[in-house]
C-alpha cells in the first residue's frame, strides 16, 4: 500500500502539531505502507515524513520543481530516500501537478484539511475523489 500526503502548511494547523504527529503514526502502524508520498512542505508534509522516516518507511520526497536550497529538515527527510521532480521549472500548476502525481502513485490519501474550500490541501482532495481514492482525514481541526 503506497500513502499519498496532503496537509497544511504551520499557519493553518491551529497549534495541533503534536496531535497531528500522533494520529500519523497510528494511522501508519495501522496502514502499513510501502512507502508515502510527500510533497515536502513545512507543517503537515514534514510532520509525516518525520513520523515516516522514525518508523522506516520509505519516503517518496516529491518537489514541484528543482531548487537550489533545501532547509535542514528536509535534508534530513530526503537522507536515504527518492527525491522526485514533477516539472522541469516553476510554473502556477506545478504544484498541482505535483500533488496529482502523488495521488495517482498512492492507494491511499492521508489528509489534514481544516475544511475549507480553498488551497492546495483541498484541491487535492478534490482531485483524489474523482480518482476514486481512500481519504482519511485527521478531524482535529476546525474552520476558522
């Protein structure tokens, strides 16, 4: 079974960080998987990947473009790991494209969504319901 991840960026996890670390690794002990697809980003990306990388599950690193610098965590996460380039440079839809590519490469979808229609975290839901995959959202969060 291969995870795809989508989440919040720190601003929108309402101070949940801990908990949102908890319900990741239940819900990888529970799931088992191969492997999970992250997008990398600060907050809920890199929250589990960390839970991944403690738990040895490999971790598909997926960035919508090459960059030059990468922030310490993420040097961590991508130790030992593949790193995958979705686009060849910025564009407005790479990070789209990015997140459709972990979608499709996944079984299952674990989300940290607060809900609102709005941003990357709900656009790919709503791009992993027409591809007719699993969500399981962590339900900690509310609209604000």
């Amino acid at each position: 079974m291969k995870i795809a991840i989508t989440g919040h960026r720190p601003q929108r996890l309402q101070n949940q960080n801990k908990e949102i670390k908890k319900w990741f690794k239940k819900q990888f002990k529970k799931l088992n998987p191969e492997c999970i697809y992250c997008g990398m980003a600060q907050g809920a990306d890199q929250i589990a990947a960390l839970v991944a990388k403690e738990l040895n599950i490999p971790v598909i690193c997926c960035y919508p473009f090459p960059k030059k610098n990468f922030h310490p965590t993420e040097e961590y996460i991508m130790e030992g790991n593949t790193i995958v380039f979705t686009s060849e440079q910025y564009s407005k839809k790479a990070y789209y494209i990015r997140d459709c590519f972990m979608v499709d490469h996944s079984n299952i979808v674990l989300s940290v969504w607060d809900g609102l229609s709005n941003g990357g975290t709900y656009l790919t839901i709503e791009y992993a319901k027409k591809q007719n995959k699993q969500i399981i959202n962590y339900q900690g969060l509310t609209k604000q």
